[in-house]
C-alpha cells in the first residue's frame, strides 16, 4: 500500500528551498533598515567617541592619537579597536566630515557584509533555510537596556569594533581551505579587536586535530609541521606589522612603555569569577530584552549544536566544529567574565545557528495531520522570538536620544569664552563636533575614574587652570573638586553638566 497522498513537513522542507536572492535581498533590506534608520537622532557613546575621535585626528592632524589641550598620546590604550577601524572611518571624515551618519556608515558597512558572509557560511555547511532563519534571529538581537532609562544603539551601529572582527571571522571561515589566507584574515580579526583571540585555539585545534603536527606513521613528514608553523605566521602576521608600525613611530622607550599598558588594559579580559554567572544569567531577567532571552536559548542550543555534531560525525568538517567549539568557549568565557553585554555577540551569534538547526530538524518529519499540536507550538515558539526581538529593535530604532555631546559642543562654541576646559578621560565625543580653536579640552589622566571610585578622598588636581569642567553623570572623577565653593554649574545637556570655575573671569 502506498501512501501518495500524505504530506509532510519533511517533504516540504526537501522540495521548497529559499533562492538565494529573495533571502539576501530580504536580510539586506532588514540590515539597512536598523543600521541608518534614525542614525541623525542617536547619541555618541562613550567608547565611540574616543575611537571617533581618534579617527578624527588621523583625518585632519595625520597622527594615530588620543589628544588633550595640545598633546597628542600616540597609539593610546583607551583606543579599544585596531586600524581596520580607525583607518577607514578617518578616511570617511576626511572626505565627507565628521558626522553622526559617517561615525555609523563604516560599523553599518561591516555589519552589511558580516551577515552576508554569515549567511553564506551557514548556507554552505547547512542548509539556505537555516542561514536564513540564522540571520534572522541575528538582526532580531539587540542590545539591553541600561539603567532602565537609557537605550543604547544596536551592536551594528556602533564604532565599537564587534562588527568588523565578526566579518573577519565569517570570511576566515568562508575561506578556510585556504589555509594562510584564512589565518590572516582571523589574524585581522584580532586585530580589530583583541577579544577574538578566543578564536586562536579552536581554530589551530581543529585544522591540526585530525593528523597533529608531529611526524608519525599516518603523517611521515615535516609538511604537517611547515603548515602549522606557516598558519601561525599569517596568523600572527597583522598584529606584527601593527606593532611594527608603532615602533616605528615611537621612540623605543615609548613603544615598551605603551606595550605595557595594553597589557594591564587586557588584564580585565581574564579576570575570571563564578560570582559573575549570577549577574550574566540571573540578573538579566528583569531586563527583558532579546539579548537578555536569547543567552537562555543559547546554552541549549550550544548543547544541541554538541548533540548534532556527534549524532552525524561532524568531526572531520573542520568548519562545523569550530563552530561548536567557538560558541562554547566563547559564551563560557562571557559567562565568568566581567564586561559589557556586548562581549557576548559573537558567541551568542554563532550559537543562534544551533537554534535554527533545531527549529529546521524539528520541522522534518511532522505531519500537519497528525502532529499539528507540536506544529503549532514550534511555530509560534520560533515566531514569538523574532517577533519581539524586531519589536525591541523598532521600538529602539524609533526613539530619539540627547545629543549631548552634540549640544554641549554647540553651546560651547557659542557661549562660552576662551579658556581650558576639563573633561573626563573617555569623554572625547564634545571634541568630535568642536572645533573652536579658542577653546582647549584637556581630558582626565587615564585611570582618573578607577582612582575617583576607589578614594572617597580623592580630588582631581586642577591648580587652577581651568576656566570649566565638563562631568559626566555617574562619573567620580570630578565629584569631590566640584563640591567645592569655587565651581558653579552653568548647563547640562543630556548626562553632560558645564561647571565654571568662579574666579575666571569668563563672565558668563
């Protein structure tokens, strides 16, 4: 007896495939939609005006630097992200000027060709349904809230670096046959930004896993060894130029000087605890927002991603197990380590491949007659997902922010006399939009912050020769210095106060 009339999810998922150009055309539009959409009325955050601002005076003043009043710290350590980066973003300003749509147009550019690199990859070791589904839930992920007031820009409009490195890392998998190309693109990757160094050891673990490194019976020659040695050369490479390039630049005793603090700047990445699951898992349930739900999606799905690697013998597709193996690293690492929630994306972006597997495995073999329960409920489950997490990222997209660097740059050039001002040692975003000559910004020594939250007696040293200081809210460093009689507040805009020392003379 045949069964010619019985239809099945399986049937459909074999015979009904996504073309690829209504799925591309589809994520694209999406992409695009979050990245630009509202950009003018979005605010410039802490760590992407220093990198902004750096990029700025690469653009106009030719030096890789940090500025304050009329020095310039070359190759500063507050610079978080390489010059993949900075170098694009400056040639950008350089062309069309610094505005908040060319701070956004190089992240957004990255962002464009991290998800069609992705979707292809997945497609390539999947299926185009799961790519599709992937991407999907990936430009449903949003950042959280903060403080509960405050929202912050989506991770894809933003010159914090994750962007990039994602990119990098997609194309360094895309090529992956490619041996040394395929290190040298991870190695820009790291590059970009030194966190995807988690990627090193599962990259160098599966592509030498199967036969090692060593001379043996199965692998009789040195050509395992010459491999090994010529991956880690292009791998390695990047960062070596980059180093190379300060030292060049950089008196010796400088260069080792700033090699230094990079390294106690990295220390806080293995600053490992368990008190921290508490706070990475536990906590972000009263936040409610995509991110904060998808981490309880992501360790099943890290777990299941475990479970299909074995169940189909995945072992000897090298790209396959990088990816379970990167994604579990990865979120172990954000779970144990202290950070900012956007430390998770990438784990959290190759774990959510593992989800759409499950979703897609789950549809194979349902009948609509016979398991319409379990259909409905996958469905409106994976439906459910999406849905808020575009509804997080409209409500988002929509809402307005002060522009209170923006602001605060203005009034300074308008209403303010010639004069020092002071500000905090991340606050570069007022000097991206001024560029008053009468006016000086002298920022805070680096570590300012740490030294103001650790001493309830601590006072910034001013001697006097500042005519105003620029805080910021929630910001110690100033606290102490302007509880004193001889500063009184002028203006704020968004979390940015102006205060003017009283015996300036400023008049205003």
């Amino acid at each position: 007896m045949t069964h010619k009339n019985k239809f099945s999810i399986r049937q459909l998922a074999d015979n009904f495939q996504f073309s690829n150009w209504p799925a591309l055309l589809v994520i694209s539009a999406i992409t695009l939609f979050l990245c630009f959409y509202n950009v003018g009325g979005l605010e410039v955050g802490r760590d992407e005006g220093v990198h902004a601002f750096a990029a700025k005076t690469l653009a106009f003043e030719g030096r890789y630097a940090l500025k304050s009043g009329m020095d310039y710290y070359n190759f500063d350590r507050r610079i978080a992200v390489g010059p993949t980066i900075i170098a694009p973003t400056a040639l950008l300003f350089k062309l069309f000027g610094v505005s908040l749509y060319t701070i956004r147009a190089v992240p957004a550019l990255y962002f464009l060709l991290f998800i069609l690199a992705f979707y292809f990859l997945v497609k390539r070791e999947f299926s185009k349904t799961t790519a599709f589904l992937t991407c999907l839930l990936i430009l449903s992920s949003q950042w959280s809230f903060w403080r509960d007031i405050a929202l912050f820009n989506p991770i894809y409009r933003t010159l914090t670096g994750e962007s990039a490195g994602l990119f990098f890392l997609a194309l360094s998998l895309l090529l992956w046959k490619r041996g040394w190309v395929s290190a040298f693109v991870l190695g820009l990757a790291i590059l970009t930004k030194y966190q995807f160094a988690l990627a090193i050891v599962p990259f160098l673990l599966v592509r030498f896993a199967k036969y090692g490194i060593l001379p043996n019976r199965e692998n009789p020659g040195l050509e395992k060894l010459k491999e090994f040695l010529s991956t880690g050369f292009f791998l390695a490479f990047p960062l070596f130029c980059w180093f190379l390039v300060q030292y060049m630049l950089l008196v010796s005793e400088s260069f080792w000087s700033q090699l230094s603090s990079y390294r106690n700047f990295s220390d806080q990445t293995c600053d490992l605890s368990f008190i921290r699951i508490k706070q990475n898992i536990i906590d972000k349930w009263a936040e409610l927002t995509p991110p904060a739900l998808k981490i309880f999606f992501t360790l099943p799905a890290i777990i299941y991603g475990w479970f299909h690697t074995v169940r189909e013998k995945a072992f000897r597709n090298g790209v396959k197990v990088f990816m379970i193996i990167f994604s579990t690293i990865w979120m172990v690492w954000y779970l144990f380590s202290r950070g900012y929630i956007r430390y998770e994306i990438p784990g959290l972006y190759f774990s959510l491949i593992f989800l759409s597997l499950f979703f897609v495995n789950c549809f194979k073999g349902v009948s609509f007659k016979k398991d319409t329960p379990l259909l409905i409920f996958i469905t409106s489950l994976f439906t459910l997902i999406i849905g808020f997490g575009f509804y997080i990222n409209y409500r988002e997209a929509k809402v307005i922010e002060p522009k209170s660097a923006y602001n605060m740059a203005k009034y300074l050039k308008a209403q303010v006399s010639p004069g020092n001002i002071l500000t905090g040692e991340l606050d570069y975003a007022v000097d991206l939009f001024l560029d008053d000559r009468r006016l000086s910004l002298f920022h805070a020594f680096s570590g300012a912050r740490q030294k103001a939250s650790l001493d309830e007696n601590f006072v910034y040293p001013t001697n006097n020769n500042y005519s105003y200081i620029i805080s910021k809210d929630n910001d110690p460093t100033f606290e102490s210095l302007l509880r004193l009689d001889d500063w009184r507040f002028v203006e704020k805009f968004g979390d940015l106060s102006l205060y003017r020392f009283v015996d300036c003379g400023c008049g205003n």
